[in-house]
C-alpha cells in the first residue's frame, strides 16, 4: 500500500534519520566549543551540509521506486511479487562494478577532479533510466510482455548509475575525512540525512496523493469501493510525473557538490594514471586473497543479510500473524525509523566525548538489533502485539547505532590510491546482501507457509535466522585488524606496480 503518513508520523520517521546526523552535528560544534582543537582536524559544518545534499536525489528516487512505486506495481497494476522481487534483485546485481567504476575513478581525473563527476554522471544517468518505468509497468500490466524486458533494462541502468553514484560519494567522504576527528559523525551526518530525504520524500508524495484523490472524488474519510477505485486510478496516473521529476530533483542535489572535491594537481593526475588497470576479476581477487579484506568483506554481508532480512516481510508479518489493517502496518517503518535517528543522535553525542572503537559500536548496534529479533520471535510465538510494536522499535535503534560504527569502519579500511575501488568493495558487499536477504525473507515466509500452514512459525523462523547471522557477523568483526588490513594491502599494491 502506498505509505500516506500523517503528521504525527513524520517526526516519528525524521527522528529515524536524524539518528545519523546527530553525530555529524555533534562533533562540529564541540570543535567550535574547543579552542584547544585545530579546525583542520576536523571537516567544517558547510562542508558536510554540501556532502549531505546529494543524498536528496538518492533518497527520491530510492523512495518513489520501493515505497511509492512497489505498491503500486503490485496492488494496481496486479504485477506479481516475485516478478517485481526478481528485478529489484537484478538492479542489485549491478552492484558488482562498484569496484570496477572505483578503480577507473581511482586513475582517471576530468578538469582535476576524480569523485564528482561520477557522481553527476552516476546519478543523473539513475534519475534517467528510471523515468520510463511507470510506462514499461503499465504496459506490462496491461498483458504486453516486451515491456518485462523494457522494465528490467530500465532498472539495470538504474542499478548501474546508483552503484557509481554511491562509490564515487562514499569514496569523497572518506577522502575528504581522511585523519579528520569527526569522520564518524561526518558519516552519520550524511546517511542520517539521507533517511531525513526519504521520509520527506514518503510525506510529500502521500499528501499530493491526497489532494490529487480528494480532487478526482475520494477524500480521505471515503471507505467505499467507488473511491478506493479512484485512488488506485489516481496513482496509477501521478507515477510518471513524480518520475519525471526524479533528475530535476537529482539535479538540485547535486549542485552542491560543485568546487567542493579538491582538484588535483598536474602532477598528481600524472601519478594517478600510472597506477596500472585492475579489471574486475583481478580487484576481487585482490580482496579475497587479503585474510583481511576477506573477513571484512563477509562480516558486511552477513550483518546487513541479518539486519534487513526481515526488510520484505514485516508488513506482511503484521497483516498475517495480527490481523493489521494496511493503515496499521503503514506505521512500522515510521517507528523504525524513529528509532534509527534516536540511536544515532545518541551515538553521536556519546562517540563525540569517548573515543569508543568503531568495532565496539557495530557490535553492539548487532546485539541491540538481535534483541529487536528476540522481541518479534517472541511476538509472533505468543502473539503478543506489544511485544511486537517493541521489537520493531528496538531493532531501528540497532540498525542505528549499528550504521554508525559499520559506516565508519568500511572507510578505515581502505588507504590511499585503492580508497575507490575498496569502497566500492564494500559498498558492493552491502547492497548484494540487501537484496539477497529482500529475497531469501520473502522465500522462507512463503516456504514456511506453504510447508506448515503456520504462519507464526514462518515468521519465527526468520527472526531466528536473523539473531544467528547478528552473532556470525560479531564473530567476524572480532577479526578484523584494520592496520595488519593495510599494511597487507599496501604489500599488494606494491606487487602490482612490480608487475605493471
């Protein structure tokens, strides 16, 4: 269903993306409270406000294609599920040439500057891409099969675009703060406000939505069939205009990124492009021949596989095991979100007075969110909605403190001249184990179902995957060295200058 969220439930999701700002805001002001401390440690607050910005396209079109959109390709236009899950997962896939665009960014300059124009190419091409998807949607629907093809193109380039985007962006970040004080809250900052962008985007796509339907006949207070017709008509026919709109936003984020990156030098594009080529299939060979980039790599995939594995089913979970109408279950989002941004306000302030290791902070953002999954388990066993609402609840301040420590630990581990193609890396680990895990939820709820008849215990049986893999992932993070990774790395990068 299409999220229409209301006032009230608007702070109640800005809270969830305030959580990662917070530290960003917390660090900068104490650097002006500090005269003791040198601004150059730490990035100035206009800085991050112009790295923040960008993330207004993303958040757009990320919310208009798996909120807005998702509901109505399945609900209106009868597009089946696992159709729609196969070509989100697809659009994931692209997320291999992260390390790849990294790499290629990583050796070739254009006018001096190696980030920024990837991030315009990368997103504007998304914003692209993704215009046409209403149309190739609707005419699948309406039986013309060509257009899956048409769709699943669509969403490549989507896929594509949004890979470079985010490697090019992550990669600026961690440039830009590298030996800065306030990295971590630098980098709560930026996804904090990304999930800021998300819920406004959600607020103000559902009040266009109902003017749009109050004007075509169906106001709010309207339980009739006549007018539940009407809002799925009027849906249907608002999609390609908040898609067209998509690279004019994106455009407007981007703006801001101009005379932000630090241009290089004559002499530093020089040493840049003799740095040798790494196709794809040498850089991940690079990476899992590292013992550290290897166990790095899979405590990424393996800890967002547990966190968001629950992603494609908790609607569902609420509309099964409790019987919750779709304004009822609108709601869990709202309310991990608020969570999330409680979470990362806190970390912020608290990782702005005690120099806590990252590591400890995904650790123990991994143990909150296993006790989320405890609280759902339990819910669901018992039946006991409270429970329920709760576990939501905790499991966003998981998720929350989780991003700052795990954020912040992807940009440690990389050095400088591979820090593209390593956050490309990770940032590859991340979303293929995103969608995977929107998948895998989706098949063991319809396995469980189908083989039991229970639906508690389908539900249960996920939360409970979730809790292992929390613990696998802190296992594998106690084995992270981040100095023995870059010394090790550094070896490689000499060796493959040798060979060059």
């Amino acid at each position: 269903m299409i999220r229409r969220i209301e006032p009230s439930l608007f702070l109640i999701s800005s809270f969830r993306e305030v959580n990662q700002m917070s530290s960003s805001l917390v660090r900068p002001f104490k650097a002006m409270r500090s005269r003791a401390t040198s601004s150059a440690d730490r990035l100035p607050m206009l800085a991050i406000a112009r790295l923040t910005l960008p993330k207004l396209g993303v958040a757009y079109l990320f919310t208009m294609l798996l909120s807005v959109f998702n509901r109505v390709m399945i609900n209106e236009l009868g597009i089946a599920a696992a159709v729609i899950g196969s070509l989100y997962f697809a659009y994931r896939l692209m997320n291999v040439f992260q390390v790849s665009a990294g790499r290629y960014a990583d050796r070739r300059a254009f006018f001096g500057l190696r980030r920024t124009p990837v991030m315009f190419a990368g997103l504007m091409f998304s914003a692209i891409s993704l215009a046409p998807l209403p149309l190739f949607a609707t005419r699948y629907a309406a039986g013309e099969t060509i257009y899956l093809l048409f769709m699943l193109l669509s969403l490549l380039g989507f896929g594509f675009g949004f890979a470079a985007n985010g490697d090019a962006h992550n990669t600026l970040i961690a440039e830009m703060t590298e030996g800065k004080k306030n990295r971590p809250a630098v980098v709560a900052t930026v996804w904090l406000f990304q999930i800021v962008f998300i819920v406004i985007t959600g607020i103000a796509s559902s009040i266009i939505l109902q003017i749009a339907d109050t004007q075509a006949g169906a106001p709010p207070g309207c339980a009739t069939d006549a007018c539940a017709a009407i809002r799925s008509q009027v849906a249907v026919q608002m999609m390609p205009k908040f898609f067209l709109a998509g690279p004019v936003v994106s455009l407007i984020g981007l703006l801001s990124l101009i005379g932000l990156e630090r241009r290089l030098s004559p002499e530093e594009v020089a040493a840049a492009e003799q740095r040798p080529p790494l196709r794809m299939g040498e850089a991940y060979a690079r990476i899992f021949t590292n013992p550290q980039a290897r166990v790095f790599f899979f405590f990424i995939v393996i800890a967002i596989f547990a966190l968001f594995v629950q992603d494609s089913i908790l609607e569902p979970f609420g509309a099964d095991v409790f019987k919750l109408a779709p304004r009822q279950t609108a709601q869990f989002q709202p309310i991990m979100g608020m969570g999330t941004i409680i979470a990362m306000l806190v970390m912020g302030i608290v990782a702005s007075k005690w120099p806590i290791p990252k590591r400890r902070i995904a650790d123990w953002g991994l143990v909150v969110s296993g006790i989320g999954f405890a609280l759902l388990f339990a819910s669901a066993m018992a039946h006991l909605l409270p429970a329920m609402y709760a576990g939501i609840a905790i499991l966003g301040v998981g998720m929350g403190v989780f991003n700052v420590g795990a954020l912040s630990m992807m940009m440690d581990m990389t050095v400088p001249g591979e820090t593209g193609s390593l956050m490309g890396a990770w940032g590859m680990a991340q979303a293929l184990s995103n969608g995977f895990a929107q998948f895998a939820g989706g098949a063991m709820r319809d396995i469980g179902i189908q083989a039991t008849g229970n639906y508690a215990a389908s539900y249960g049986f996920i939360f409970i995957v979730a809790i292992a893999m929390c613990f696998v992932a802190m296992n594998l993070m106690a084995r992270v060295n981040v100095e023995q990774f870059r010394k090790l790395t550094r070896e490689q990068m000499v060796m493959t200058m040798e060979a060059a």
